[in-house]
C-alpha cells in the first residue's frame, strides 16, 4: 500500500477510516479541540502508548496513559470503573478525548468509556490487530461483558476517526492474525465474494503483513462494513430486512463458545466454527448447497481456523445462546446464508435441526 486509503462511515455523524502504513501523523489533527487526550492501552502496548504520549505531547495535549489488561479481561465493569476514575482524577471535560490503542477488546472498552463519560465524550480508534481493524474499532459499538455474557452492556458511540496502521500486524502474534481472518471472511460469505477467492487464491499472500494483499482485504471489509453501518447504524432495520445484522453472521453460537470457554478463545477462531455451525444450520434446513457448506470449512481450513468444537456441551451453550442480543423472548434467532451472500434471518429453528448442526461441527 503506497498511500493511505480513507472510507467515510456515515452514523451519528461522518467520520474517516484511514487504512495505510505510519498514520501516527494523523492523531494530533483528529485531535484538535481537545486540551486532555488519555489513551486507553493494553498493557502489552505499553511501548507503543509511550511514543503516542510522546507524539501528542509534542504537539501541544496534555496526555494520560491509561493501561488495562490485554484481551476480554479489559471488558468489565471494574475496569470501565477504574477508567472513569482516571478521568475524573485528571479533569477530563466534555471538549477532551479519548484514544483507544490495540485489540478489538481495548478499543471496545475505550468506546464504551468515552460513550458513558460525561454521556459522551470524542473517542478516536487505533486498532492493532487484523480484528480491530475490520470488526471492532469500526461502527461505533461499544461494550463490556458480565458474568451473563459478551458485550451485554454497551452503547452506540461513532468515533472521530480510525487509523488503521498496517506495520502494527507485522509485529502482531501469528495466532492472532489468523483468528482476525474469521472476520475478513465472514465479510466474504455474507457480502463480498472476491474475499474468499483471493483467499483461496492466495492463503500466503493474505497472511502476510508486509505484503498488499491484506491491507486490500482490509480495506474491502472495512469498506462493507462501512457501507452496512451507513445504512443501518444502530441494527433496527424493519420489514424483514436483515440490514447491519448480517455482520453477526456465525455470532450467536461463536459467542455462546467463548462463554462456555470463559473467554479464552480468541473471538475470531469462535466465530470460525460459529460460521460452520451456521453453515450446516442452513444445510440441514435446506437454504445452503453442500458444496457452500464444504467451501465454508476448506477455506476456514486453508487459513489454519478452527472448524470444530468439543462434543458433550450443547447443555452449556444452548443456555449461553439463548442470552443471545438477537434473541427475541425465549426464540433463538440466528443469522444465516439463504444462498452465498445472501444474510438473512432464521427465527426459531426445529431444536433438532440445532441440536443436528451442533453434531455436524463437533469433535
């Protein structure tokens, strides 16, 4: 990628997504207005935060860093709490900003906090993983999960802006990468068909940070996922249209694992096998070819994600789908393919024909 790329997402108001290598030029602008900017990080960018600190105070804000636990333990309640504190402590106002810097779990949590701050203060993403970058810094959901499930408490809060720097993937943690590919080809199944075939095409290519392809691929799924949040925001789409909810495609059951699992999964190897167990939902029920069933699980396969899941607990994660936020009274309802991008709602499927699907994917 030779220059950086922006896609514009229209919600509350319109905001940049700027995918491109060394963007951290870009923060003091998106900046502007503030006096205080406190960066929410995890604690294994502590390095990183540093020189952002460095970056903003130089050009003139007063900067604190915030450092939260890595992964889904920075989605609770107590450390939005200690957030909150931290902000109160350094006099943070309504004019001031909130940086959100790493994973998909911090910039959650940073959205939330500034969502909830002052009822709402400026938020700006910078994702560091292949995750953050395609699903969660984008679209202005936020949230923390509870002892009843994930990201049951949360709000819609668009940032001011993404940055999406691309040499932060080339020091990011194999496994990681590859799990972030669950939310790249789920855009390929439900929206975007050249995903998978580059992905077939070229598995190596797409698993290479340094290379084009993935900041392509990036910006193609960020550019769906921009798309579908223009046109329905906050998932409200009537008339049985499945508007921004077709991105929940392989989450009900995803969701429910790493529930089960205690989050020790990384979210995108349980959205891989919530996807297969989809997949086969739609095959049993006669919306979905075999032959699109077996692409789901070779292509899953070519990039090194799970497919299956243990045998013997459908006890434990019915309940934990039943929790579900699309889940209406005591329905299940699953997005699903009627047909190769074609989302669609599937409310209230034969318990059989879950109980069937959940064989199909178990190991």
């Amino acid at each position: 990628m030779n220059s950086p790329v922006t896609i514009e997402v229209s919600a509350e108001h319109t905001y940049p997504v700027i995918i491109g290598r060394g963007l951290l030029g870009e923060l003091p602008q998106l900046c502007a207005g503030a006096q205080k900017v406190a960066v929410i990080h995890s604690a294994t960018l502590a390095a990183s935060a540093e020189a952002v600190r460095e970056d903003l105070e130089g050009s003139g804000f007063e900067c604190y860093l915030l450092e939260v636990p890595a992964g889904e333990d920075a989605k609770s309640a107590a450390v939005a709490a200690f957030a909150w504190d931290a902000l109160g402590a350094s006099g943070f106002t309504r004019s001031d900003v909130v940086v959100g810097l790493g994973g998909g779990s911090t910039t959650d949590l940073a959205g939330f906090v500034a969502a909830t701050w002052l009822r709402g203060v400026t938020v700006i993403q910078i994702p560091t993983t292949l995750l953050g970058m395609v699903d969660a810094a984008v679209g202005g959901k936020t949230g923390i999960n509870t002892q009843a499930g994930k990201n049951l408490v949360g709000s819609f809060h668009s940032p001011r802006g993404v940055l999406c720097d691309m040499n932060a993937l080339e020091t990011l943690p194999r496994n990681d990468l590859i799990a972030g590919f669950g939310e790249v080809v789920k855009i390929g199944f439900t929206h975007d068909a050249s995903v998978l075939t580059d992905i077939e095409k070229q598995p190596d290519a797409c698993l290479d940070p340094a290379g084009d392809l993935l900041p392509d691929l990036v910006r193609r799924a960020v550019q769906v996922k921009a798309d579908v949040v223009s046109s329905d925001f906050r998932e409200m789409s009537s008339g049985g249209a499945i508007g921004r909810s077709a991105l929940n495609y392989g989450h009900t059951f995803g969701h429910a694992i790493e529930r089960v699992e205690d989050y020790r999964w990384r979210h995108g190897a349980a959205i891989s096998v919530g996807m297969m167990f989809v997949a086969e939902l739609a095959h049993l029920g006669g919306r979905l070819d075999e032959a699109d069933v077996d692409r789901h699980r070779a292509i899953l396969d070519q990039l090194g994600l799970p497919t299956t899941y243990a045998a013997g607990r459908w006890d434990r994660l019915l309940p934990a789908m039943q929790l579900d936020k699309k889940a209406r009274g005591s329905l299940l309802r699953f997005v699903v393919l009627n047909g190769m991008q074609n989302p669609v709602f599937w409310e209230g499927p034969d318990p059989a024909l879950l109980q069937a699907a959940y064989s199909a994917v178990s190991a």
